[in-house]
C-alpha cells in the first residue's frame, strides 16, 4: 500500500501547509483516522477473528501422522473459522516442550498434541491447563490425563490382538518377530502387549524376536535384515505399523523369503493397502486416521466453545486382508 500511505501523508502535509489555524489537537485526530484507514485499506486485522489451534506433530516423516495431518487441515477449510498451526517435534520430547510453550506465548485458543513420550506429557498439560487453554492428546494416550483435558484414538490392545487372531488362522504354529514402535510410546507398548497377551497358552507360537524399529520403514528393514542373517527361522512379522511391515518385507524379498513368511501391519495407509493388492503384506488392521483427526478437531472446539465433550473418545479398529479389500475400500 505505499501509493495510498504517500498520497494520504500529501494530503496531510498540502494541508497543514495551507491551514495555519488548524490546532495541534485536531491535527492529532486527523492523522489517527489516516491511518486508521490506511491499514483498513492494507487488511491489518483480516482472519483475526478465526480461532486459533496449535497442533504438534511428533514427526512429520511418518505416513500415518500425515495423512493424519492433511485430514486435519482438510477440515479446518471446511469449517472455515478455524486456523491450524502445524509443528514438527522430529521425536524429540524436549523440542516438543518448547513448542508447546510457543504456543502458550501466541495464546492460542486450543492445543492438539500428539505425544513424543506419552510418559512425559505432564509438565505440557500442566503449562497448557495453567495458561487456561483447552488441551486435547490425538492418537498416543498420555499417562497423565486430568480432568478438563480429553483424548480421541483407538484401543491399542485391539490392534495387536487383531494381528495375532489374523496369524493364528493362517498357520498352526511358528515363531513370531514383533517389530515395535518406539517404546517410550503406549501404542507400541499396548500392541505389542495385545501380541504377546492373545498368544501367551498357545505354546505352538513363539514370540522369539522383538525389536524397535522406531515406526520407520528404514529401520524396519534393518531389523529384518539382522533377524534374516541371524539364521534363525521366523515365520510370522507382527509389526507395530505398515511402515516397519514394508521394510520388512524389502528385506524378506531380497532374501528369497517373503513367500514363506505371515507379514501384518497396522494402520492400513495407502502404501499398506497398495502392498496387500500385490500380495506382499497379507493384512493390516486398520487406524481410522481421518476419524481420529475429525474428531481431535471436533473436541477442540467444543472445549473452545464451552460444549459437552467426552473425556475419551475411541475410534473403532478393523482388521483389512485381501478377503476384504473391496468392500473396506468402498466405505472409506
């Protein structure tokens, strides 16, 4: 707007010049309502009136949290009033506190958080509850829930004994590798635990192998590599999520194995999916993702807006195989 601001300080200055009489005090006011017009003219406080969210994210490289992400951003447009504030904490707790704590000094008006270390959410909480901003955990369940704070994602004790049943079908015994998530995470402590629960009086199985491969489809494959060149015989991978089971399956196929070998997964992303259509990845258990991110929003604004909310609220778990693939497409 520099033509504006210049023509209205001409103006200004044309007519201090030609009117002598005119007091300090009403040159004063003229030049408040110029530039009151001035930034008007600029937009100056155009979407200040959207509500603000903050939303951190553990790590913007995983699949699953950003697709996630997109589904969350997608719809926030729709509702039209709201403006998301998307961070990355590339899995680092500390880096996650201090963006919380940038959020507390933007005064946002609500926070969605996705844990790094759901056994180090309470000095966040407390900073957020403190601060009286509305606070809902989306997808990891913290260990530390108070009241006032809310929490939307899906029973993590479904997807690992979803795996297990689904394995157990297919073969009447073999020894199983657990590819984990990061460990500080209750996700994978709660599926890897569903795993080891449904198969712990079912001695034909044995869970031989588990290691983290910290949610990475590159860490996947390194593990299954090791496991490959440790000789010992695995017949079933149960991993944490599709991203790790992709993994191990570059390795598995590069060793002349994946034929011989039960590989299932968890979250049924696209990649998961395109991999069960080729017949690599023989199931996943679907995370509803996109139900997770509407319904994080939805309780964030409610919160905002003073309305009834749930303190949790979960989101179904579905097991996808080639069987039902068709039909799980179609209602997604």
């Amino acid at each position: 707007m520099p033509s504006l601001i210049h023509g209205i300080t001409s103006l200004f200055t044309n007519s201090i010049s030609t009117t002598k009489s005119l007091s300090k005090g009403v040159l004063r006011k003229i030049a408040i309502i110029g530039t009151v017009f001035a930034l008007a003219a600029c937009g100056g406080d155009d979407g200040e009136d959207k509500i603000k969210i903050g939303v951190a994210i553990p790590n913007f490289d995983d699949t699953f949290l950003v697709n996630m992400k997109d589904s969350m951003d997608k719809y926030a447009k729709e509702m039209g009033n709201v403006e998301l504030i998307f961070v990355d904490a590339k899995e680092d707790t500390v880096k996650q506190l201090g963006q919380i704590q940038n959020f507390i000094v933007q005064q946002v008006d609500g926070i969605i958080l996705v844990p790094v270390n759901t056994d180090a959410t309470q000095p966040m909480t407390d900073s957020i509850q403190k601060a009286g901003i509305e606070l809902v955990y989306l997808n990891r369940r913290p260990s530390y829930l108070p009241d006032g704070v809310s929490y939307v994602g899906s029973d993590e004790l479904r997807f690992g004994e979803e795996q297990a049943k689904y394995a157990a079908s297919k073969v009447d015994g073999g020894n199983i590798g657990i590819i984990m998530g990061m460990m500080t995470v209750e996700a994978a402590i709660l599926r890897t635990q569903g795993v080891e629960d449904f198969f712990k009086d079912k001695p034909e199985f044995n869970i031989t192998r588990k290691q983290t491969g910290l949610w990475q489809r590159s860490q996947g494959m390194i593990v299954m590599e090791n496991w490959i060149n440790s000789g010992e015989q695995i017949d079933i991978i149960l991993s944490n999520n599709d991203d790790m089971a992709l993994g191990a399956i570059q390795a598995l196929r590069a060793a002349g194995k994946l034929e011989d070998t039960i590989v299932v997964g968890v979250d049924a992303t696209p990649d998961g999916i395109m991999a069960i259509q080729q017949g690599a990845l023989d199931a996943t258990v679907f995370q509803d993702g996109v139900g997770q991110a509407r319904g994080a929003l939805d309780a964030a604004m409610n919160a905002i807006n003073k309305q009834p909310q749930e303190k949790i609220t979960w989101i179904p778990a579905e097991l996808v195989t080639k069987d039902n693939l068709a039909e799980f497409q179609a209602k997604s």
